[in-house]
C-alpha cells in the first residue's frame, strides 16, 4: 500500500473528520471576526478595544498551531509514525 493509498484511506475512513471540521470552523471563525473588525462598520469604545486586539492576537497566534498541524511537522512526524518509520 502506498503513502497515498494510505492517506486516502485515513481520510475516508473518517478518522481526520474531527480535526477538519474543528480546523475549518476554526479558519471560518477566525475569518469572520477579522472582516467584521477590519472591514465591518463595528463601534467600539476605548476600553473594549484593547480587549478585542488581545483576542485577535491570541486567535492568530493559534492560527499557526491550526496551520501547522495540516502542513507542518505534526503531520509529518504524524505520517512518519504511520509507517513506521522512526528514523531508527
């Protein structure tokens, strides 16, 4: 069975569904708040807007572990382990 084969396999069989409807919520969520801040005709007083830049920078922050675990070292060390190899 091939790398790819497998990873059909693993997409298929349901077992990255949570993890790819958590990640798009996430994306969409993420997406949404920045429009509404950035582009949105929101008003918001001088005490409430440092609060907001706090939780944007928090939500952006967690945006790279998001990235990360699709295309960065988690999904490789992720399908490393699947087969097994372990640089051993």
């Amino acid at each position: 069975m091939t790398n790819d084969t497998k990873k059909q396999t693993t997409m298929s069989s349901g077992i990255l569904l949570p993890q790819l409807l958590l990640s798009t919520l996430f994306i969409c969520a993420y997406a949404a708040l920045v429009y509404v801040i950035v582009i949105g005709d929101v008003e918001t007083s001088d005490s409430t807007m440092p609060v907001l830049l706090i939780i944007v920078g928090s939500l952006t922050s967690s945006m790279t572990s998001v990235m990360s675990f699709w295309f960065g070292s988690s999904s490789g060390s992720k399908e490393k382990s699947r087969n097994g190899k372990d640089g051993n």
